[in-house]
C-alpha cells in the first residue's frame, strides 16, 4: 500500500484553491529561470569558470537530460509521495540548487547542481500540473491551464531572457540563480498554507527500475547527440554515431519492456487508447520544434547580426509576452464559457506562426527591433492559441490513473521536439553560412569594376583618417571581407526563419491526416466493442441458456441473442422478440 491522488471537493472559490494555483505558477517560474540561463549568460559563464566548449556542453546536457528524466520519474514518484509534498520538496531543491550555483564557479560542482535542477523541474511542472487537474472540475480546467501555461511556456519564451538580459547587463550571471531563490522560498510559502488533493492510500504498481534505467540512458544519450551534434558535423564523429546506436537500442529494449510487462511497467500506455491524448502527443513535437525554434533564431538574429546586447536581445521577446498570455486567456474564454470546442483555435494558432516567421524571414542587417516587432507579436499571439489547445485536447480525456504519465510524456515530447528543432536550425545557418560565402565570395574578386571601386573608396577613407596606405588596403579587404560573411549569416538566418514556417506547411497535412486516421481507428474500436458487447452480454448478467437458443434472465423472462452469420460477417434480419 502507498500513496495516490484522489480528487478533493472543489474549492476553486477559495483562498486556499486561489493560494495552490498561484504557488504552482511561482513553481513553474524557478524552472523557467533556471532553464534559460545559459542562452545569453553563457560567454560570462565560460569566462568565470575558465570552462572548454565541451566541458561547457555538460552544464546544458546534464541540465535537459535529467529534466527529461523527471518527466518520466514524475508519475511514479507521485504514487508514493503526497504530490504536493512533491512539488514543495522539488521546489526547495530548485532553490538551494541555484543559490550554490550562485556562489560557485567550480564546473564539476556546477554540472552537479545542474543536474539538481533539471530533475527537480521536470518533477514539479509535472505534479504541479497533475495538482491542478485533481484539485478542480474539468470544467474550470481551460482558465486554469492558461494560468499554469503563463510560468512554464510564456515566462522560459518571453520573460527569462528579458530578466536574465538585464542582470547581465547590471549585474553578473550568478544574480541569474540569486533571483531564483525568493520566487522558490514564496512558493514554497505559499504551497505549505495551500489547499492541495488529498492523498489516499491505495495499491499501486511496483517501480520499474530496469525500465527507469533504458529510458534515463536513452534520454541522456539523445540529449548529448542533439545538443551537441551539430558542432562534432554529426555522425562524422564517432562518440554521435554511437550515443545514438546505444539511445536507439535502449529505447527499443525499454519500449519491449513496456509492452511485456502488461501494464506494470515504468509508465501506463494504456493513454494512447485516447484518441484525442494521441494525437496532442505528436502534435507536441511540432509545437515544440516551433516553440524553441523561434526562441532560439530570434535573440541569436539579435546578437550576432543586428548586434544587440543581452538585455536588449532579451527586450526584443518581452513585448510578445503580452500577446501570449492574452491568447492564452482569450482561448480560455472561448473554450470555457463559450463552449468552443479546443480544436477550434490550434488552426488560428498554426496559421500566424507561419505568418509571423515568414515576416521575420525578411529581415536584414539594417532591420531594428521596431521592423522586427509585427512580426515577433503575431509569434506570440499565435503560440497562445496553439499550446492551451494541445493541452487541452491531450488531458481532458484521462482520468487520474493515468493523468501524470500523460502529463509526462506530453512535456516529453514538446522537449524532445525543441531539441530536434534548435538542432537542425543549428545545423541549417551553419551549413548555409559556408555555401553563402563560397557563391557570394565567387563574385566579389578584385578583377570586378564594383568590387575594385569599393575598395578604393574605402582604402582612401582609411588613409583620410590617418593610416599607412598598405595598413589601409589591408583593412578595407578585411571590411569587405566581414560585410561578405555577415551578408551570408543573414540570408542563412532568413533561410532558418522560412524554414520554420515550412515546417508548419508540411507538417499541417500531416496532422490533419493523422488525425482523421485516429478518429477512423478510434470509431471502428468503439463500433467493435458495442457488437461484442451485443452479441455477448458481460458474464455478470445472470443467465442460463436454453437449447431452443433463448436464455431466461433472472426474472425468468427469456431473451434472445442474434448471432453473426459466419458466411457474410453480417447480422441477420431483426426477429420479432417472444415473451412468454
């Protein structure tokens, strides 16, 4: 006997209920801090702690592997500790993992805290969400989900990067982590006076461990290969190709596991019976890829091409955060009190992504934060309509067996599929840099009229200020040279932003196509099991069959069964039922 979650009486009204759902959104937000610190901090980080790039690379992998690993860990924790306990315990781990880091510039103790606040943030958006979802009727969930949605998607994608731009700019990267710790000590506050469900104690399932360990080794292995791939040029270094052979082969021996332990092994896949939790878990690989696509292109277009600081990088996401939590609540609205179906809004939501990215897709060298913004406010307006839609359509139908494991393979999924997205843009602006430059470098050479104007011009401006005439020919070659590369850059970032943009083009029909396949599945199973169930009746039904075919149930009135005909599969002709 152990722990689980049962559904407490609704106090959705209460101070307590208000205290639980603001304390979970406190939570979120030290994951969203803690998350994003090495996007614009990691040049400052490098220097204090004297770190190689590689030696670097495991403050990050260390952090999103084992934030992976306590979304799977999640759900059976769950079923052994009180989940608010859980999410409090993970909370504080969060704090006091990041006021060391704050204190600390040793890598090894670095990379271990890390790996302290990766598992303890994939533990507590988990049982932070799984809470709420036990705590309140379903039909408060839309409003509810968009409040949790404002600490883990809006603040890591709009918010984190404005906070963390302005503490690197005034301060150093370790007020990063500083600032982590009160908005853990008033969550946690606020969590201890609380409302949470009740804990009952009822049999549960024994812990995996064998498919805890396949799946932590898989986890960590695609990690590394996707973080890191694209500075080893992928499988022409042997340590990729083989992290993804062992990744691959272990997740093959932990999906066979599953499905030879019949239901008692380290998740319930019993959800993918679900037709709606199916579909939102492939869409969440899209929308992920979109979410940390986009997050990753916009403030890296800002730093290495437009030359923005941090904390203007970080500005330029701020205002979108507005318009992320207005779609948030606006899809809340419409799905809540006007009973809009969610599927309703995620085609509004795909369509101004694919807008705001091919906007984006023009930009220049010359573009400023203002040519930028249309483009960056459509992102935001549309990834609020998309992400409280799948989420939505992903849990509404489980129940509160399997509600955390669903919530964990969702997170799962969105993570792996930003993974997948930052890689490949990654892989696409480094690849098209070099090819831009050998086709643009091909046509500046010194034998063409423009090119040879443009350096005489230049070398004269150079010797006007007061250089050496050979000094001044050499930098003008230089000048031209860097304008060669930062055009490149800038066509390879306009090519990364259309490629998102496509990304929703290809994967739209896609989606629509899995969808309907799903539905098909999903009704042909349901018309199955109402014939089954027709033709025979569950063993519990007290009956007793006679030899002329009828059966008298146990108020001695008889009935009769229609059998299938064996030669056409199809049900006779209806008879006329006899009562006696």
């Amino acid at each position: 006997m152990t722990t689980a979650v049962a559904i407490t009486p609704n106090r959705a009204g209460s101070t307590p209920g208000a205290l639980l759902v603001a304390g979970i959104v406190l939570a979120t937000l030290t994951e969203a801090i803690a998350s994003t610190v090495l996007s614009l901090g990691r040049a400052d980080i490098i220097g204090d702690t004297y770190a190689t790039p590689d030696e670097f690379a495991w403050l990050e992998v260390g952090y999103t592997a084992f934030k992976l690993i306590g979304f799977m860990a999640a759900s059976s924790l769950m079923n052994r500790i009180n989940p608010l306990s859980l999410v409090v315990g993970s909370t504080l781990a969060m704090g006091v993992a990041c006021g060391l880091a704050a204190v600390t510039t040793r890598l090894d103790l670095l990379v271990a805290l890390r790996i302290i606040q990766g598992f303890s943030g994939g533990t507590l958006i988990v049982g932070g969400q799984a809470i709420i979802f036990l705590a309140y009727p379903r039909s408060r969930q839309p409003i509810l989900q968009a409040l949790f949605a404002m600490g883990s998607v809006v603040a890591p994608a709009t918010l984190a990067p404005a906070l963390q731009g302005w503490l690197l700019d005034s301060r150093s990267w370790a007020w990063i982590f500083f600032s982590v710790v009160p908005v853990a000590l008033s969550a946690t506050g606020l969590l201890l006076i609380a409302d949470g469900p009740v804990p009952a104690r009822t049999p549960h399932r024994p812990f995996d461990r064998i498919g805890f360990s396949l799946i932590s080794v898989t986890l960590c292995c695609f990690t590394y290969v996707l973080s890191q791939g694209s500075r080893w040029d992928w499988f022409e270094e042997p340590r990729i190709l083989w992290l993804t052979v062992i990744g691959a082969t272990t997740l093959a021996a932990f999906l066979g596991r599953q499905v030879s332990a019949k239901g008692r092994g380290l998740l319930d896949f019993t959800l993918f019976k679900s037709e709606d939790f199916s579909f939102a878990f492939i869409v969440s690989f899209v929308a992920g890829a979109a979410l940390f696509g986009s997050a990753y292109l916009i403030p890296s277009f800002a730093v290495s091409v437009l030359a923005l600081t941090p904390i203007d990088a970080g500005l330029l996401l701020l205002p979108s955060g507005a318009l992320f939590i207005g779609a948030l609540l606006l899809a809340a609205f419409l799905v809540q009190v006007r009973r809009l179906p969610p599927f309703a809004t995620v085609p509004f939501g795909i369509l101004m992504i694919m807008i705001a990215m091919w906007m984006l897709s023009g930009s220049t060298s010359e573009s400023g934060a203002d040519d930028m913004m249309a483009a960056i406010l459509l992102r935001g307006l549309g990834l609020g309509f998309l992400f409280l839609s799948i989420t939505l359509i992903a849990f509404m139908s489980l129940n509160s067996r399997n509600l955390a494991s669903g919530i964990g393979l969702f997170n799962t999924g969105r993570q792996l599929g930003g993974l997948i997205g930052v890689a490949a843009l990654q892989t696409l602006i480094e690849h098209n840099v070099v090819a831009n430059v050998a086709v643009l470098g091909a046509n500046v050479t010194a034998g063409r009229p423009a090119v040879f104007e443009r350096l005489a011009t230049t070398t004269a401006m150079l010797a006007a200020k007061g250089m050496e005439p050979a000094a001044a020919s050499r930098a003008a070659t230089s000048l031209l040279d860097r304008l060669v590369t930062g055009q490149s850059t800038v066509i390879a970032f306009d090519t990364a932003f259309n490629a998102v943009a496509l990304l929703f083009v290809i994967a739209a029909p896609v989606l629509v196509g899995i969808k309907i396949a799903l539905a098909r599945h999903a009704k042909r199973a349901r018309h199955t099991h109402r014939l089954k169930m027709w033709i025979a009746p569950p063993a519990s039904s007290e009956t007793r069959t006679e030899p002329s075919g009828a059966s008298l149930t146990s108020t001695g009135r008889p009935t009769f069964r229609r059998k299938v005909s064996a030669d056409t599969g199809r049900l006779p002709r209806k008879r006329t039922r006899t009562t006696w």
